[in-house]
C-alpha cells in the first residue's frame, strides 16, 4: 500500500517538531514556580516576569530566549546555564553564581550586576549591556570584542587585559575602572567618563599606548 503525504501535512509535522524541540518542559516550569529549584531543567522560550527568582538553584539550566525582563536572580546559582537570546533587561543579578553561564546574545541593558565576578562568564560579541550596572565586576582578561557597553556602570570594575576591540563604550562610567594593558582599539569612547582610571600601558582606540596611571615603570 502507498501512502501519500501532502506538502501541507509535511510542513505542519516539521513546525510541529520544531516546537516540541524549543519548548520548556511544563513539568520544570511548575517545579521551578514551586520549589526555586530546578537544576538541569528545560526552560526555554518561557515567560518568567512574574517569578521571584531570588536565591534560585538554576544550576545547568536552559533558559535560551525566555523572557526574565526585572525578575529578581539575586543570590541565585546560574552556573552552567544556557541565557542565549534571553531576555534580562532590568534584571537584578547581584551576587548571582554565573561560572560558565552562557549569556551568548542576551539583553542585559540595565541590569544589575554590580560587584559579581564574570571572570568565567560567556558573553558574545551580540550580548547587550548597554546601561549594565557593572560597577566592581571582575572582568579580568575577558575577550569582550565588539561588545556593547554604552552608557554602562563600570567604575571601579577590574578590566585588567581585557580585549575591548571594537566595542562600544559611549558614554559609559569608567572612573577609578583598572585598564592597565587593555586593548582599546577601534572603541568608541565617545562621552565616556575615564576620570582616575587606570590605563598604564593600555592600546588606546587610536592604537597609541596609553601611559595613563603608570608609576615609573611600574604597571
């Protein structure tokens, strides 16, 4: 016997699959408005606005392309996670564990991540942190190349060897910021506020290096 599948049947099973593929796990998404712990879970493309997510165990979450605009991950532990295309404007993630969490093309404008170590944390050169509270993060020798960082709070943050190249940073808060050896080429520092930062021997958007800060020839 010969079947005959119509394009029509085809295209609606493809979307079908593509669907289950990129959903959340509805059983993860009442054990995490439940219990604030869901390690490993499958959260993807979710609106999760309204949850209080303080003090989360979000460990090797996946929360690609959901919607966690203002919600509150305090304290939470989002190490290994999966926040690519997510949504975090305005969100508050002071004190939050984000070892080798991935914040490929995520929105973080406005976010507060004020005083976290992102040493280990993944940003692509599409992640948005434009407005970012950054200020006293440690960033040491992170490759944030084409990044936008306009407007953002970075005083006081340790930027020590960090590659810059191309990124944006109009107008963003770098006083008292440690740039010693950073690599500033082709930035935009348009309006930005470099008052007591420390520049020793960084490469300036203009490739001059910088002796900005430096003691002698001490760096």
């Amino acid at each position: 016997m010969k079947f005959k599948i119509s394009l029509s049947t085809l295209v609606l099973v493809i979307v079908g699959l593509s669907i289950s593929v990129n959903a959340a796990n509805p059983s993860h998404i009442q054990q995490l408005r439940r219990t604030k712990n869901c390690e490993g879970c499958d959260l993807t493309n979710i609106d999760l606005r309204s949850v209080n997510l303080a003090g989360a165990k979000l460990y090797k979450a996946k929360l690609n392309g959901s919607n966690l605009s203002g919600v509150n991950l305090s304290r939470a532990d989002l190490s290994y996670s999966e926040f690519q295309r997510a949504n975090l404007i305005g969100a508050n993630l002071v004190g939050a564990n984000l070892k080798l969490a991935s914040l490929g093309n995520a929105n973080l404008s406005r976010a507060n991540l004020s005083g976290n170590n992102l040493r280990e944390t993944f940003f692509w050169e599409k992640t948005n942190l434009s407005g970012a509270n950054l200020r006293g993060v440690n960033l040491r020798n992170k490759t944030l190349n084409g990044i936008n960082l306009s407007r953002a709070n970075l005083s006081g943050a340790n930027l020590r060897e960090v590659e810059l190249i191309g990124a944006n940073l109009s107008r963003a808060n770098l006083s008292g910021t440690d740039l010693r050896e950073a690599k500033l080429e082709k930035a935009n520092l348009t309006g930005a506020n470099l008052r007591q930062a420390n520049l020793c021997d960084a490469t300036l958007p203009d490739g001059r290096i910088s002796r900005q800060g430096c003691v002698g020839n001490q760096r």
